[in-house]
C-alpha cells in the first residue's frame, strides 16, 4: 500500500514545446507552462506533437505505465495527407518492419471527418485533401507513428495523443494548460495500472 501521499497531474503539451522540465537552448519547456520540477511526464511527445502528458513523482507508477514490457495502450489523432484505403491501413495495424524491429499491430481507423480539437499554429492543407486516423499503439518506440506512416507514404502534418490507457484528454484542456487529477481520475488511473491504493 502507498504510504506516500504522490501527486498525479495532466497536462495539454503544445505543439512547438519541449517535453522536459527545462531546455538548455531555451526553447519553451513544462516548466514555462507551471508545471512543478517534481512532476515527470509518464512517456514524451516529441517537440511537433502535442496533446496528454500524464505527470506524476510515483516512482513505480512511472515504471508502469512507460516500460514496454506492459504493453499499455496510448491512442493518438493523425492528420495525414491522402485518403487511405483499406489496403494502404492494414500494414500499420499488422506491424511495420523498422530499422529497429517490426512493430506490434496497433489499432488503426480512419475518422470519418475531423475531430474537435483547438486551432492548430500553422497552415494545413485543405481538408479535401487530408485524412485523420485514430492510431492505438501497444508500445512506445521513438517517433513511432511517424515512421509508420512514412513507412506507408503517408505525410503527417499533426500528431495529437489523446488518450493513455482510460485517461483521456479533457475536452476543457487547453494547448498549454495543466491540473490535478480530479478524485475519479486518480481511482482510474491507479486501477488500471493495478496493484496500487492509497491512504
């Protein structure tokens, strides 16, 4: 039983900020955004993706939720450019050959309009031309989607994370705000990864 009283926060990453406390080069970082040295993110979005960080100082649950031994789902939006048919989509959902092994079949759709997300900072091409997928990955390779969907010859132009197992992106959670997890959130978050209560 957890006998500390740890601290479990979400976190809305922009697009075009660090996925560190703080950057030797001065690019905006978590800490600009408030978010306390204390809290680490539970797995990082590269500097051009953006959407959930869990943020947490429990140690273990850390360990849990980011090791790839576990296998935990993390579900992402992709804005890429075509329109993919079915053929184009069932090699990213059985596994890609990548320079550092084939990875494990993801779930894949494509949405069949946009999702409701906050207003991206640069030019996309026009809708016509573009398809959003959901993307479920069961793993956590480096620059993982990317390198499927170019394996694919498929262009990505936005890269959201919105879900970490069953904890989801707040629709009220905007590009570059943060909070404690709410009373609920806290219950999930800890039955999922299993194992964990508090006092």
């Amino acid at each position: 039983m957890n006998t500390r009283a740890y601290r479990y926060a979400i976190a809305y990453k922009p697009f075009d900020v660090m996925c560190a406390n703080k950057d030797r080069y001065g690019r905006p970082a978590l800490i600009d955004m408030g978010i306390p040295r204390t809290l680490h993110a539970a797995g990082r979005l590269d500097l051009d993706s953006e959407g959930l960080l869990l943020l947490t100082d429990d140690g273990p649950l850390l360990h849990r939720v980011t090791h790839p031994d576990f296998h935990h789902p993390k579900t992402y939006l992709a804005l890429i450019v075509g329109q993919p048919d079915a053929a184009v989509l069932q090699p990213l959902r059985d596994g890609v050959a990548l320079k550092d092994g084939i990875t494990r079949p993801a779930d894949v759709e494509a949405l069949p309009g946009a999702p409701a997300l906050p207003p991206f900072p640069k030019p996309l091409p026009a809708p016509a031309k573009t398809t959003w997928l959901r993307i479920v990955l069961y793993e956590g390779k480096k620059r993982q989607i990317k390198r499927m969907l170019s394996a694919a010859g498929l262009p990505i132009f936005r890269l959201v994370r919105v879900a970490i197992g069953p904890l989801t992106l707040p629709p009220d959670l905007e590009p570059g705000q943060w909070r404690d997890l709410t009373t609920a959130e806290r219950r999930v978050l800890l039955d999922w990864v299993g194992g964990y209560s508090e006092k």
